[in-house]
C-alpha cells in the first residue's frame, strides 16, 4: 500500500468481517547491514532472524498451508507484512491500515516475541521527543559569553530528571529515559546546536500527558536561565517535536478472543500468561478492537544486536498455535 505494507488478502466463503494476521517486515538495523543468515549445528545467526524474520516465515507457512490444503475461511484473512513496527517507525505501518477510510479489520492477530505463553492483550503507551537547543556557536574563547546549546540542554535533563523522578515514584508505572544525546563540532568550538531524544512510557494515557507537560516546563526554564544568563549575541533557541505516539490500552481478560488464545495456548501444552507491551497491537487495542500479539515460538536471543540468533526447538508449535487462533476467529467451511 502507500505506506508500504505488504497486503493479501485471502477472500472468505461468507466475507462479512475480516482477520488480519500481522508480523513487521522492518528491523532495528540500517540499510546494507550484513543479514546473511549462518547456520552453526542447529543455530540460525543473523540480525532480525527472530524479530521479526520468523514471523514473516510464520505468516507466509499458515497462507500456503491454507491454499495448499484448500482451506476455505468463512471470514476474510487479510495477510500483512507491516512496515514502521521498530525504533522511531511509530507503529506507522498499522496506523494506516486504521486510519479513517482504510480497510475493515474487526480482529487482529500480531506474531511478534518469544514465547507461545505469552498473550500480549495490554498496550504499552509511549511518547517519543526530539528535543533541540540552538544558538549562533563560535570558538570557544573568541566567542566565549554566548548563549551555550549545550548548558541549556544539561540544564533542561537536570530539571526534568528531578521533576520526573519525583512524579514516578507513585501511581501506576511510568518510565522515563533520556537515549540519545548529539550536537557539537569539536572540544574548543561553542556548539550551535544540541539535540536529545526521550522515551516516555506509561500504562495510563493521562499520565503520558503530565510528563510531557514536565518536560515542557523543565526545558523552558533552561532556555530562560540560559538566556539571562549569555553575556553577548542572540537568544539560543528550543524546539521540542513530538516523533513518537504509541497508544495505550487493555481489553478485558473475559474477552472471548483473549480467551480463545489462552485455551489455544493451554491446548499445546504451555501454560500461558497475559503480558502488556508495546507492539503493533497497540494500535487496535486502544480503538478497542480485539487484538492481541503471540509469540513466534522456538527458542532465541540477544534481539536487537548483529549477534541475534534463533533455534528451532518445537517451532511447529507456534505455526500450530497461529493456525488455530487465525481458524477461531475466522472460521472454516
């Protein structure tokens, strides 16, 4: 689609709702990163072979074992290969497919994670800044007494940090963390510009909103103290962008759809166990439309690095598990 998706759709007997099985196609890596899977007795290396390489391999297996053995779903299964799930993608991928005007989806199936136990029914809510400091710059002696991007900044995490420690510390959980810090050319030069990224998290919405207005003021009070402060030149200058938005949410554990992925889950002989995070799910979750995120199966590790490995241990099971949730859900003839 325009935003990059990759869709099929897999028409129903019936066709009046729609399941859509999703795993993302993108991965924390940049372009022309080395993925060249190696295999070492019974190990597969290479970045992304688990998140989410195996559940693309998944979502591609349960499409050929329904055409191969003819079939027929009562619903529509709309296949989906998403793009935008990692880093700063912000869920895009899936937002589109749930923007006013997209296509209908009345239940939704994410394949992302480890274990076949876990039953992500619960979204994480984040936001995400991008926060920038600016001033003229200069040498660090000739220019000395201009209004430094870099103070401001130490200044405005020194506020924020204090602000947010204190209201964290209570209520329901909230996570803050300061990831990215960039700007400056060089040791004896006054930076023009310095820059941090935040990552906000909550399991409350409204308290997304209060730490934002923390970290509003903490920075305005920098870039004031800052520019009172300049002994020449022009006002430094701030910016804080909004780059991520992840909604929250939580459907009941009595949900049917919850609980036929739990009793699907106990079928194969793991116990499972609900979870909350932060997944493409989050977005239909929190328009309140069944969704929930399995895991891929198998056994893995060190996700999110070039050392990313994964074993096939009982991965069949996952398959199996995804197959019967997908046929719950969409029926069959």
């Amino acid at each position: 689609d325009s935003e990059g998706n990759v869709l099929g759709l897999l028409k129903g007997s019936e066709g009046i709702q729609t399941v859509a099985l999703d795993a993302h196609l993108d991965t924390v890596f940049p372009e022309g990163t080395d993925v060249k899977v190696k295999i070492k007795n019974d190990t597969l290396y290479a970045p992304g072979i688990g998140d989410d390489t195996r559940g693309l391999t998944m979502l591609l297996t349960l499409l050929e074992t329904l055409k191969t053995n003819q079939i027929q779903p009562k619903h529509n299964v709309l296949f989906v290969g998403s793009v935008g799930e990692e880093g700063l993608g912000d869920l895009r991928g899936v937002k589109h497919l749930f923007r006013e005007g997209g296509p209908r989806i009345d239940s939704w199936i994410a394949i992302d994670g480890g274990s076949i136990g876990r039953v992500n029914n619960k979204a994480l809510g984040s936001y995400r800044y991008r926060v920038t400091f600016k001033g003229p710059g200069g040498h660090s002696w000739g220019a000395f007494g201009l209004a430094n991007p870099h103070h401001a900044l130490g200044e405005a995490i020194s506020n924020f940090v204090a602000a947010a420690d204190q209201y964290t510390a209570q209520g329901p959980k909230t996570s803050y963390n300061v990831g990215v810090i960039s700007g400056g050319t060089s040791i004896n030069s006054v930076p023009f510009e310095s820059s941090m990224q935040i990552d906000i998290r909550s399991v409350e919405p409204s308290r997304l909103d209060a730490m934002e207005a923390l970290l509003e003021e903490a920075t305005q009070i920098a870039l004031d103290h800052q520019n009172g402060i300049k002994r020449r030149g022009p006002d430094l200058t701030l910016e804080v962008e909004k780059i991520g938005n992840r909604p929250s949410g939580e459907l009941p554990d009595t949900l049917p759809f919850v609980q036929r992925t739990l009793a699907a889950t106990t079928y194969f002989g793991t116990t499972p166990y609900l979870t909350r995070g932060s997944t493409n799910s989050n977005i239909p979750i929190s328009k309140g439309i069944p969704a929930v995120t399995i895991g891929r199966g198998g056994n893995g590790g060190k996700a999110h690095s070039l050392d990313e490995w994964w074993i096939n241990e009982e991965g069949h099971k996952a398959i199996q598990l995804a197959l019967v949730l997908l046929l719950s859900e969409a029926g069959m003839d």
